[in-house]
C-alpha cells in the first residue's frame, strides 16, 4: 500500500518496547468495551505484564518518520498465525497506516486469528477475515 506521505515501517528496536507497550495498553483500555467495564486499578498492571511477555516472544514492526525513527506513527504485533494488537496514533488514523502494517506483518498471507478485540476494529472491514482467538495468550 502506498501512503500519502514518507512513512518508514521497520522492525521494533529496544528502545521502542515502552511506547509500544503503553500505547498498547491505553488504547486497549479506552477502546474495548470487554475491558473498560474492569478498574483501572486491577487493569494496568496486570495487563502491563502482559504486553510486555507477548512483546518479548513475538514479532512487531513500527511505522516512522524516515527522518525521525523515533516518533512512531504506528505499530503491529504479531506471533506465526495471530494477529496480536495493532495501533495508529490518532493523527495517522484514516490514512491507511493501518492497512500497511497489516500488510506487512501478513505478507505471506499468515494471519488467521486476532487476539484483542476493540470497538474499531470490530467496526471496520478488512479483507483478511481474521477469527477472534482469545485462547492464543493462554500461554503467554
């Protein structure tokens, strides 16, 4: 997919893994109504826990600016066939990001299965088709 303006998606470095994981676990908290109903209070740091073990056992790729590998624009995490969790900061939402990352974690046509569901993603249409799998971060 070609974006509208210079975009570099590369593999996640160390030094991404914070941003990563907290944009993870925000944005999961305030768009999944499967989550908001739980206290924030019992939802972080479990959950923090959490993100950072799928992190650390899975593949994820960040999207950039070519000049400024820093400022991540988006991310997706994945692990073989399960799409774990897919981000785009909101600025970048609407303008394809999205789409490109999935491209590119699915470029072999791997994904079956999504891990975390969200109230977007459960508006959106995509053509991949992917099954909700919740029993995937059983043993993570």
């Amino acid at each position: 997919m070609t974006l509208p303006w210079p975009c570099l998606i590369r593999p996640a470095e160390p030094s991404d893994t914070g941003l990563v994981a907290h944009s993870w676990v925000e944005s999961y908290y305030r768009g999944s109504r499967d989550v908001r109903c739980v206290k924030v209070s019992h939802y972080r740091q479990p959950m923090f826990r959490r993100v950072e073990r799928i992190l650390a056992s899975s593949s994820t790729l960040v999207a950039c600016e070519p000049d400024d590998r820093d400022h991540l624009l988006g991310w997706v995490c994945w692990r073989g066939p399960t799409l774990h969790y897919v981000y785009v900061t909101q600025l970048r939402r609407s303008s394809g990001l999205m789409a490109a990352l999935l491209d590119a974690a699915d470029k072999d046509g791997q994904l079956e299965t999504y891990s975390h569901r969200t109230d977007r993603w459960m508006s959106m249409e995509d053509s991949r088709t992917l099954r909700f799998n919740p029993c995937a971060l059983w043993h993570l």
